[in-house]
C-alpha cells in the first residue's frame, strides 16, 4: 500500500489556480458564483476558476480584478494551461455553483446572477470548443468542490445533500 | 470617487457612533422583548476585503445563520446580520422556550426560524432608522430573509453589486450582552453593504465626505 499524497490548493473569491499531477484544487462556500475547472486528463494540468460575475463590462473599477468575471478569468484560464502544457484539443471542463442563495420576488437582474454566470460559462466554453464532462448547477444551496488533477473527479460538498462526485 | 479602501479614521469613527446609537435602539427593543436586561454596542467598525469577511466568521466553508435585508429608499444597498448556529440557537431557545430547537434541524423549527428572523428584523430596523434619524436619507429594510448555509455563499450574494466598484465592506461587529453570568456575550455581525452610489450620500449627508 502506497499512502497517497497531494496538496491541495486553494482557490479564493475571484481567484484563479492551478495543479497538476496528483495535486487537488478546492474552492469554498460557492453560491452564485461557479467554480469551473479545465483540465487534460492526460497531461495531468488543472485549472480552477472561482468567477462570480458573468461580464466584465458591468466593472466601474479602476484596477479590474481580472479573475472576477467569467469572461476575463476564463481565456487567462485555458492559455495558462496551454503554456503549462496542456493540449488545447485534449481539453475538458466540469463546473458547479451558479445558486440562486435568496428566494427573492424582486425584477433586480442581481438576484438571478447565478443563472446568468452558468450562461456566461457554457457560452465561453462552447465557442472555444471545451465539453462540459459534468455539471451540478443552480439550485439553492452552497457548495465546496475539490478536484483531483490525478483522477479528473470533482467533489461536491452541500450543507444538506453531503458529498458527491461528479 | 471614494470608496472603502480611501475611508478616513474620522469617517469610521462616525459610522461607528452611528452603529452605537443604532444598536442602542435595538437592544431596547429586544429588551423589551425578553423582558430582561439587554446591552448592544459596536467594539469596532471596519473595512475588509471579501477574504477577510469570510475569515471572520470562520472561513467560507463554515456553517451560518444570515438574515439578509435589501435596504431600500433613498441609500439602497444590503445588509446581513450573521450568528453563528450555536449563538443563534441559544437566542432562540431563550426567545421562545423551545429547548430542543436547532437551525440544522429541518423538522419542526418553523416557530424558532420565524423569531430568529424577527431578531433580526428588529434588529435592523433599529439600526437603519437610527442610521436615517441621524442623516436624514430614508433607508428601510425589506423582509427579513433567514439562510443557513456556507458563509461564503452567503456572503457572495451580498457582494456582488459592490463588487462592481470595490473589492472590500463595511463591517460593523456588534456584542449582544444579556447580562447572565452563565452566558458569553453573544457575538454578532451586522455586515453593512451599501451600493456604491449611496455610499457617497451617506457621507456628503454626514459632513465627512472627502476633504
């Protein structure tokens, strides 16, 4: 018996990380936001992205935190990777969050953000060609998720519902 | 324009008397409520940024009670007020006399969920309409909404129209003391988020806007 090892690294609010070989990459506490991870599952490179606004152009920032928004975060996402060596072709992507956390009865476009970022994501990942392996999206609860780079499993921690693989 | 991170010592100060006079209020109202003794200050007001709000109420991942307000009026923005399960458990039991009651127990609390949302109704309430007395903009809360979840899904959802501008908050700690010996202060966070537009009204209405 080989006892496993690996670090796992942590990817804040807004932040962007990345592991490879046996290393695991884990966010918590996502509600709205999405997790979305991009990886070659042979290469063993990983990347996470913890996005938690679909559209940069909403910003009124002076220093744009490149990492916050899914369509900024994402393309620095799959070039780092390409770099770090993995095959643009051999892409996959699995993804999580995108929660509505308030059941709020109100027209403020802010309350259904969830939704709009899971769109912002599937939009980004379909015109450069990345599959969506897994998903486990919208809903009403938070999530921590941790993704093996050695196995390409992402665990999916709810308060109520414990843990899945996806 | 000005935003958290260019607050002045002065600046703070003043929200924090205003969070003192706020809670004063509240602690009245809950006074009378219980029928006991009840004290509420603010030991401190400040800015933080996204990671360490979540830090201080014990990591992202970490299991809290929110009650979550759209403040609305003339300065909207959010407002939380955030305790810990096990605090927010003792409150109710003492509120209601229900001893077996938990937040995490999804049977049968409905009694309990219901005072613990109208704590912090009275709670907020206090504190916007000492906030809107003192500077004279009208602020209201919206209908409490109760979440027990991950802090920083929570947390996440209030940020996210400021996050527009800034990548930090206002928060304002408030101890809750009910003056019984077998019991700690009971630690509570209001974590004030106004939209970016108002925050400059709050101040240019407090005579502290930037100099």
């Amino acid at each position: 018996m080989t006892t496993e090892t690996y670090n796992i690294i942590k990817v804040g609010i807004a932040d962007l990380q990345f592991a490879r070989d046996a290393d695991h990459l884990r966010t918590s506490g996502l509600g709205s936001c999405v997790g979305v991870v991009i990886y070659d599952p042979n290469i063993k490179v990983a990347g996470m992205a913890h996005v938690m606004l679909p559209d940069s152009k909403s910003a009124k920032q002076e220093n744009l935190n490149m990492h916050k928004y899914a369509d900024t975060s994402l393309p620095i996402l799959v070039d780092t990777l390409i770099k770090q060596g993995a095959r643009r072709f051999a892409l996959k992507a699995k993804i999580a969050g995108g929660a509505q956390m308030f059941a709020f009865s109100s027209s403020n476009d802010m309350l259904r953000v969830g939704a709009r970022n899971v769109e912002a994501v599937k939009a980004f990942l379909a015109e450069v060609r990345i599959p969506i392996l897994s998903e486990d999206i919208h809903g009403s609860s938070g999530r921590t998720i941790e993704f093996s780079t050695e196995n390409s499993m992402l665990s999916v921690r709810t308060v109520n519902k414990g843990t899945k693989e996806i | 324009m000005a935003y958290f991170e260019s607050l002045t010592q002065f600046q703070l100060d003043t929200l924090k008397e205003v969070g003192n006079i706020g809670s004063g209020n509240a602690a009245t109202a809950l006074s009378k409520m219980l029928n006991q003794k009840i004290d509420m200050y603010v030991p401190s007001v400040r800015v933080v940024n996204y990671d360490e709000m979540m830090e201080l109420v014990g990591g992202p991942e970490e299991l809290i009670t929110a009650v979550f307000f759209r403040i609305e009026g003339e300065a909207p923005g959010n407002m939380f007020f955030i305790l810990s399960p096990r605090e927010a458990n003792a409150f109710v039991r003492q509120l209601t006399g229900i001893e077996d009651f938990s937040v995490t127990d999804e049977d049968n609390n409905e009694m309990g969920l219901s005072a613990l949302q109208e704590i912090g109704n009275i709670l907020a309430g206090s504190y916007l309409s000492a906030l809107s007395d003192f500077i004279n903009i009208l602020m209201q809360p919206s209908i409490p909404i109760l979440t027990v979840d991950m802090a920083g899904a929570i947390l996440a959802e209030g940020l996210l129209e400021l996050s527009q501008v800034s990548d930090s908050a206002i928060v304002i700690d408030t101890m809750i003391d009910d003056h019984r010996d077998d019991t700690d202060p009971i630690k509570g966070h209001f974590f004030l988020l106004p939209d970016p537009d108002s925050f400059d009204k709050i101040f240019s209405k407090l005579g502290v806007s930037d100099q």
